[in-house]
C-alpha cells in the first residue's frame, strides 16, 4: 500500500493505534507530517481536503463519509480539526481519499482485513 500523506502526531494514543495497524502491512509512506511541528489549521486542512473525491471520519465508532464540496465545508471542518484548531491526527491521503481520526474497522479495512 502507498500512502501519498501521513499526518501522525507524537504522544497521540490514536496515531500510535494507527501506525501499529499499517505496520502491520507493507506500507509506503512517500510524506509523513509532524503535527506537532507543522499544525494544519482550518483553512489550510480546507485546501488539502479539497483535493481529493472522498473524506472518511472516524469519530467514534461511527465513520462518516463525505465529498468535499464547497457548501459542506463548515460541516466537514467541524468534525475535522480538534480543540485546538487543527487538523485531526491521525489522518491518511491514501490514493484521492482521506482519512482522517482512527477507528478499528476503518483501519482494518485499509489494511486488508475487513
């Protein structure tokens, strides 16, 4: 599997979750973003978002799917940056889709078993 766009953040229970269910699995990484280091805030997280089909949010145990068009951007950016303001960690760009949080069935199925 290539991912295009990782974005972990250190310390982050969810994105240790996730690394350990890709590690699992030959995966390339071609970028991997600190976010810590270089935080995503609304606008920015908006124009990465916007191009791609397709934005899967695991929030939950609930996934929640959406194309990224202009009239759902208050929407999706909603569920999308954290507390602080800032994109969500863990979040994929595998292929023109996102991921973005982390869920065991939404892990399990990138990785091949669901």
């Amino acid at each position: 599997m290539i991912i295009n766009w990782a974005y972990f953040r250190k310390g982050c229970a969810s994105c240790q979750k996730a690394q350990e269910s890709l590690g699992r699995t030959k995966v390339q990484i071609k970028k991997e973003v600190n976010a810590r280091q270089e935080p995503l805030e609304a606008q920015k997280a908006w124009d990465l978002l916007a191009d791609s089909n397709r934005i899967l949010i695991a929030s939950g145990k609930k996934i929640r799917e959406y194309s990224p068009r202009p009239d759902k951007k208050e929407e999706i950016l909603k569920i999308v940056l954290g507390r602080s303001g800032t994109l969500r960690a863990p979040t994929l760009k595998i292929g023109n889709t996102f991921y973005i949080g982390y869920s065991n069935e939404m892990y399990d199925k990138l990785v091949g078993k669901g």
